[in-house]
C-alpha cells in the first residue's frame, strides 16, 4: 500500500467507531443543537463524511469514538469542512467560521468561556486536554466530566478580515478604519448613527456590508 493510501488510511481509521445515532450535544458551548454529519475536504484526497460538532470551550472540532468526546488534531491537513450549514476553515491552530458577507469573507472565531456558577473565573479547559499519542487525537477528559449545565457558558468570539493573507481582529470601529483609511469618515458616522456594537456578528456584517456598497 503507498504513502497515499496509508494517510487515506489514517483518516478512515481515525473515525471508526463513531456511531450512526451520535449522542445530543446539549450544552451550549458546541456551534449546533447535535451532531451532525459533515464533509470534511483535505487538502488532498477524497472528502470524508462524518458527523461532527464544534466545541466553542475547548476550540476543537469533535467527534465520539469509543463512548469518548475525541477532537481531531491534524488540521493542517485539512481544507474546508462544512457543518450543518457552516463553513469552517483551520486557522491558528483552531477553526475559523467563514461568512459571506457581498464579496467579502468574515472570519468568526466561534470563542465560549465556561463560568463556575456565582463565579466570574472561566474555565480554560483546552489547556488541560489530554495528548493520546496513538491516534493523534485529543481527549476531552475535563469536559466530559464537568456538569456544563450547572456553568454559565458565556459568548467570546472574535471577528477577523484577511489583509495580505493575514487576519486582522475587527474589535472595534478603529479596527476597520484602519484597514479602511479612505472611509474611516462614513464608517465612525454610520457605526454612530446605527449604535453598532462590535461584539455582535449582526451589527459586524451590517458595516461590512455598508462600506461595500
């Protein structure tokens, strides 16, 4: 069997023993209400069907085997993956959310923060993933055993605009001025006279969709 083959191999094997009735993903730190099937297209090879979700906590796209919440590790290899009606692609180590907004592309950073009730300290639960050398995949050990619906999972995604081939963070309305110098006078009066707040991919997409008309 050649090289080709083993890594198609690889990725086949890596899913085995997801199973076809996967279980609710009923916290809201994942991008979806369940699990659900997904095409995954690599850079090269075939597409992969598998059902997936995304955990906003950890920043790891997800998948069960062996009764365990697995994540898959080797990004780098892969191009797109579409799910349930979103498109993913890797960026910085996580996957990025790309949304079409006329001719331009937003990167969302799907970001949750997990808070210990009556607590304002987050839980930063990727860094405590563990390494399963074998197969290459993350085990998300703490996350399986907290109770999420006992934490209050609060919304930190981020935006981004590509410049060069570069992401740039769309924080605030500076950060669009910046990277449109030539209309920072129509971007700061409409971003005033609609109360657009930043934080919020609605209000995000309005002002991406302005400065193109």
């Amino acid at each position: 069997m050649n090289m080709k083959k083993n890594h198609y191999l690889f990725w086949i094997l890596l899913f085995v023993g997801f199973s076809a009735n996967a279980q609710q993903a009923k916290n809201s730190h994942y991008v979806i209400p369940e699990f659900t099937e997904a095409t995954v297209k690599f850079k090269t090879g075939p597409d992969l069907k598998v059902r997936l979700n995304y955990n906003t906590v950890t920043e790891e796209m997800v998948y069960y085997q062996n009764g365990q919440t697995m994540a898959i590790a080797e990004t780098s290899k892969i191009d797109t993956v579409y799910l349930g009606g979103h498109k993913f692609v890797p960026a910085n180590d996580v996957f990025y959310e790309v949304i079409k907004v006329k001719q331009m592309d937003l990167y969302i950073r799907p970001l949750s923060k997990a808070l210990m009730p009556n607590s304002n300290a987050g839980i930063n639960i990727s860094q405590t993933s563990a390494q399963t050398a074998t197969n290459k995949v993350r085990t998300e050990t703490i996350l399986d055993s907290l109770n999420l619906p006992n934490y209050k999972i609060i919304n930190k995604s981020e935006f981004y605009l590509k410049k060069d081939g570069n992401f740039v963070r769309i924080e605030h309305i500076n950060s669009l001025v910046n990277l449109y110098p030539e209309q920072s006078k129509e971007i700061r009066q409409y971003a005033r006279a609609n109360h657009l707040d930043f934080a919020q991919v609605a209000d995000v997409k309005k002002i991406l969709a302005h400065i193109q008309d």
